[in-house]
C-alpha cells in the first residue's frame, strides 16, 4: 500500500485496503471483476461491518460463490478496459 502511486492498478478483495487506496486516486479491481468506486465503497464498507456484528452474535452465513466462468470473464473484460483507458485505446 505504501508502494502505489495514483493511478496505478490493484487488484483485492479486502474492502479496508479497496477503501484507503480509493482515496489515493488508484483503480481497485477485485478478482471476481468488479472495480470498486468511491461512491459504492462506503455500502460495502457497512455490509462487511453488518456481517462482521453478526459473527460475532453466532450467526454464519454461507461463504462467497465459488470463482465462476463468468467471473473470470468479468475480470478480463473490466482489466482491459482499466488497461486500454492507460494506452489510450477505447
């Protein structure tokens, strides 16, 4: 985290990190394809935040999805364009 640059391109699922690099101006993309933004980073904020209170009462729910097909062709699509936006090329 104290390596990146504004601009630069990380890829994470820990929203806390997704979070603190937003505000250095870096593109955050998760491995399952989904750019994180500004604007949406606070909803994921309160739902890890909601799902972490629930824990800690007992109650599990089901883990995340397994990584689909269609993540993975999510992630190149999103990639690409996050990489081409870089060279110029739409």
């Amino acid at each position: 985290m104290n390596h990146v640059h504004r601009r630069d391109l990380v890829v994470t699922q820990v929203i806390g990190l997704a979070s603190t690099l937003l505000l250095k101006g870096v593109f955050v993309l998760s491995p399952k394809g989904f750019l994180y933004e500004e604007k949406d980073i606070h909803t994921a904020l309160d739902m890890r935040y909601l799902s972490a209170k629930a824990r800690r009462r007992g109650i599990y729910r089901k883990g995340p999805k397994p990584y689909s097909r269609e993540d993975r062709l999510r992630f190149v699509k999103e990639l690409t364009k996050i990489l081409s936006n870089f060279e110029g090329i739409r």
